[in-house]
C-alpha cells in the first residue's frame, strides 16, 4: 500500500478490534456516561471516517482515538489519541474539551514516562509544530482551531494493524481516567500488582548510533544508555542475581533500578536534567511514592541518578533530608556513556 486509505485502515481496524481491549471501546463509553444503551458496535463509525483521519465514534467531544494521514503526500499514517478544539456542528464550543485537558495534564505529571516511546505535535492555522516528548498541554495551545495529538507515526508501507491496536489499549488507561473525570483509576491491573524482584536488565536502548548518542535532546535514549552503564556498575558490586530493571512499584509506576541487598531494597531513579538540582527535584516525589505510597515496598535507599555530580549546595540539602526528615535519600553520579560502554 503507497497511500493511506483511511476508510478501508479503519474498517480493518474494526474488524480486528475484538481480539483487544479497544475492541470493547463503545460498552466502556456506555458504562462512563451512563448511556442507557451502547452507542455503536465499532471503534471507528461512517460518521466518523473521511478520507484523511477518523475518530472513534462519539469522539468529537471527547479525547478521541484518531488515525490520519500525516504529511509525506499521504504517504505516512499516524495513530494514537488527540484533542480536537476546532468548532463544528456537533462541538459548537470547545468549552466542554477544556476539563479534560486538565486530566490530560494530571496524568503525565503522574506518569510522566508512560508513553516515552510516543511524541506529541500540534497543527495550528494548518502548520504542523515539530514533534516532542509528551508532556501536559499548555493553556495557550488549548484553544480554538488547535489539534493536538499524541501518538506515532509510520510509513503507509509498514502498516501494522497489530501494533496500531496494542498502542490504542496502552492509551485506554488515559481515556479512561480523562472521560471518567478523574474516577476510574489510570493504570492496569498489571503494573498495579504488587512490588515483586526480578533480576536482569529489560530496558536496552533501541538505537545505537555515535551521532544519537551524543544528542542531548533525545532524552529517551539517554535515559536507556544510564541505566544499562547503571545497570552493568551495579552488578559488577552486587551479582547479577541481585539487580533489576524497570521494576513494578505496585503502585502504577515502575522503578528504574532496583538493587536487592541484605534482605531489603534499594530504589534508582534516572533523571537525564543537566544540574544536580533539576534531577533531585524530578526525581524525589517519584522515589518517595514508590517507597511511601500506601501498599508500597519501603525501600532502605533512595537514590538519584544524574549525569552531573552532585555539587555542594546538593549535598547539603540531601543531608538536611536524611537528618530531619529521616529519608535515606542518596545521590549517585553515571556519566553519559559512550556507544561501546553501554552496549
């Protein structure tokens, strides 16, 4: 396929929804807004497929899961969640999208990391913004004739049905807590499991090259590369057996680096800000949740990863933390890693 037939991709995408939790979209939208009956069958509906996007059905005035031809001649397929502030028939304000945005908001400061492997961009008087790492919508762009959209983009010739409907189940958990208005709690059965240690390393960085390497923009692939040189340091000192990756917290979020020693744990947690002070202020809510939070596993150690070592005025206040507060917070320096380090 050389061009994107957004009809007959959304009629597929129909047509396979039942094998995922998207696939169970319209009874979900029934039970949030106390429908008294289901408002379709499908995800995507004839009133809402045209021929360069499509939302779900019902979606105008919600958060709404959309595909569409994105920039290339036609040639490239986006798909993942948007907002919608242009007015219409069916949306005469967008008064009513404004509160979800709030609870857009509220979710990427809970999670911040959730959707790393997605990237948010915006069209605004029919200029498409570069793309960026998700992050809340700010007041300004939340306005009338603005869509912004968080998702991926693709290829048309490497169309994946299968993946497009995994990241639409991953976005489930945001559209719920947004629709919902806050009640219906945002995160899976899955990662809300409690604490449990798994040794070994799942997160590797998926690109490999000298020039992204050092690119300092590109967060998510320094954040992989500390954690594998974290990840290798640690096992160097405490055995294989006795480190883990990307641990469930039990409470929605997952830790960085988890070090099992003496019966107890200690908590990483990777920031890739430039000073000592940024990473501690990004890094301490997280850890302090993951330990504190109510059925959470106490850790014995917090610890702040950062790629600049800690200055003085740093120490200072880590100390000041551990003496009145009794918090075992740490700060441990990884430098940014070179390609054949960390690979």
């Amino acid at each position: 396929m050389n061009d994107c037939d957004i009809p007959a991709i959304a009629a597929e995408l129909n047509s396979r929804s039942g094998n995922y939790a998207i696939g169970g979209l319209q009874e979900l939208r029934k039970t949030i807004k106390n429908f008294s009956r289901r408002p379709g069958r499908n995800v995507f509906s004839d009133q809402t497929i045209h021929d360069d996007w499509a939302f779900h059905h019902g979606g105008r005035s919600e958060l709404q899961f959309n595909i569409g031809k994105d920039g290339s001649g036609g040639t490239m397929l986006r798909h993942g969640i948007a907002f919608s502030f242009e007015t219409s028939q069916t949306l005469p304000t967008i008064d009513p999208l404004k509160p979800k945005v709030r609870l857009f908001n509220d979710f990427m400061q809970l999670y911040p990391d959730k959707y790393a492997d997605m990237r948010m961009w915006h069209f605004q008087q029919g200029t498409r913004s570069d793309e960026y790492m998700p992050s809340a919508i700010p007041k300004e762009r939340a306005k009338e004739g603005v869509f912004v959209f968080l998702g991926k983009l693709f290829p048309i010739d490497q169309l994946d049905y299968d993946l497009i409907l995994s990241d639409f189940d991953r976005l489930l958990l945001l559209y719920r807590y947004v629709e919902s208005n806050g009640a219906l709690h945002p995160i899976s059965e899955s990662d809300a499991l409690p604490f449990s240690f798994t040794p070994g390393c799942t997160n590797k960085p998926g690109q490999t090259t000298a020039q992204l390497a050092q690119d300092p923009i590109d967060v998510t692939l320094r954040h992989n590369l500390m954690q594998v040189t974290l990840y290798n340091r640690l096992v160097s000192k405490y055995g294989a057996e006795n480190v883990g990756t990307e641990l469930r917290s039990g409470v929605g979020t997952r830790v960085d680096v988890v070090v099992r020693h003496s019966g107890s744990f200690w908590f990483y947690e990777i920031k890739t800000a430039h000073s000592p002070r940024a990473c501690i202020r990004e890094a301490i809510g997280q850890l302090l949740e993951y330990s504190y939070w109510p059925k959470a596993q106490e850790a014995a150690k917090l610890i702040i990863v950062g790629e600049t070592p800690l200055d003085t005025e740093g120490e200072a206040y880590l100390a000041l933390l551990k003496t009145r507060f009794s918090i075992p917070i740490e700060y441990e320096h990884v430098a940014f890693p070179a390609i054949d380090e960390a690979t």
